[in-house]
C-alpha cells in the first residue's frame, strides 16, 4: 500500500500538476508557432526570394519513383521513395527558431516580474551598518 501512497503523493504534487500544464499549452502553443511559420514567415521569405517557393517541395529524389507517381513531396513519400527533404528542413528549422525566440522572450518578461514582486531586502543590523561607518573613517 506504501508504493501506491508514494504515487499517489507524487502525481498530486504542484509540479508535476504543472509540468502537465506546460505539456499541454506547449502543444498548442507549437501549432501556434507552425501556423505562424507556414502561414505567414515561409511566404514572405519566398517571395522575397523572388517568387513562390514553396519551401515543402524542394527536395533531391534520392530513389528512383514508381511510374504514374507525380513528383511532389507528399506524392513521393506516400510512395515510399526515399527523399533528401531540405525544404522541409528549412521549414522546421526556423520553425524551432522561432518558437525559441518567443520561449526566450517569455521567460524575459517572467523573470523581470519575479525582479519587480520579490520583497525587498531587509534593512541592514544597526551594529553593520556603524561597523561599516568605523571601517570607512579608518580607510580615510
């Protein structure tokens, strides 16, 4: 009966509660990040390149494809042909730059607000203070 009130102790505990929390809002906030990417970044960086890449269906067709297979991303791996995908590379890496960049942002503001609530110091003893004072005119 211990091991199941050791358990039972543990999964109620306030951090795992909050690891769960952040498990949870980190998935939404990842599809978030990848609408964010997909949607709104990749096209504007390839128009920027100077047309309409789309970043998904650059790849080097490493195999050779059955016939009657288009030759696009999703046509070609549904086809089992193997692909060196190095779009969807650059898709998913500014994908993690991005949501990075935020995570850092956020803990940024989280830890100024921990600065601004923390109770001030205490005051200074009295005998430190007149210590400090003897040491200071001794210098002089």
């Amino acid at each position: 009966m211990s091991v199941l009130k050791e358990f039972r102790d543990f999964a109620v505990k306030g951090n795992v509660i909050d690891l769960a929390v952040g498990v949870i809002i980190g998935g939404a906030f990842g599809k978030i990040v990848d609408s964010l990417v997909n949607d709104i970044v990749m096209p504007v960086i390839s128009t920027l390149l100077g047309g309409h890449i789309d970043f998904t269906n650059l790849f080097i067709v490493l195999g050779s494809a059955p016939e009657g297979v288009p030759r696009t991303f999703d046509a070609l791996k549904k086809a089992g042909v193997p692909i060196f995908a190095y779009g969807n590379f650059i898709t998913i890496s500014i994908n993690f730059i991005l949501l990075a960049f935020v995570i850092f942002q956020m803990v940024r503001v989280v830890n100024k607000i921990r600065v601004m609530d923390a109770p001030p110091a205490p005051p200074t003893p009295e005998d430190v203070v007149l210590l400090r004072e003897i040491r200071d005119s001794l210098k002089k």
